[in-house]
C-alpha cells in the first residue's frame, strides 16, 4: 500500500476546513468517484466523510511509484458524482 504524503497546502486547507486527516485518507484510498485535474498529472478524488454531513470532499492528489501525495482537500459544493457513483 501506497505512503500518503500531505503537503504543507494539504495541511492548511484540511486545518482550514476542519478535514480529519483519516478523512482525507479514505477519500484518497476508496473515492467514490475520480476525475482528472487540468494540471497535468494531477487527479480528483471525492468522498462523502460523515463529518461533511453529506457534503462532498474533493482530494487533488499525484500517485507516484511509491506515494501518494496530496495537494489539497476541501469541501466542493458544486460537486455531482457521475451516473452510478
């Protein structure tokens, strides 16, 4: 299993947002869905996390060979998952 590797923006975002890192984890690990980032290299990962209330928590992330590292996670009110996710 893949290292998750927080960075500093990550850090400040989730402090931000109150985000628990296990959270962030999970939606990095299982998302419910993923989509593509325009940055290249880049890719969006969401959950539901019971502490969202039913929002949705969107993860940037880059999966390199060993790690996974995550650039930022927040909480996106414009959101919809695909058909059947």
């Amino acid at each position: 299993m893949k290292t998750i590797i927080l960075t500093r923006h990550a850090r400040a975002r989730m402090a931000q947002y109150g985000l628990p890192e296990a959270a962030v984890v999970a939606a990095v690990r299982h998302p419910l869905w993923t989509e593509p980032d325009p940055r290249p290299g880049v890719e969006r990962r969401f959950g539901r996390p019971p502490e969202l209330d039913g929002r949705v928590l969107r993860v940037a992330c880059v999966e390199e060979n060993d790690h996974i590292r995550v650039l930022s996670a927040f909480p996106d009110r414009d959101a919809r998952p695909p058909d059947g996710a």
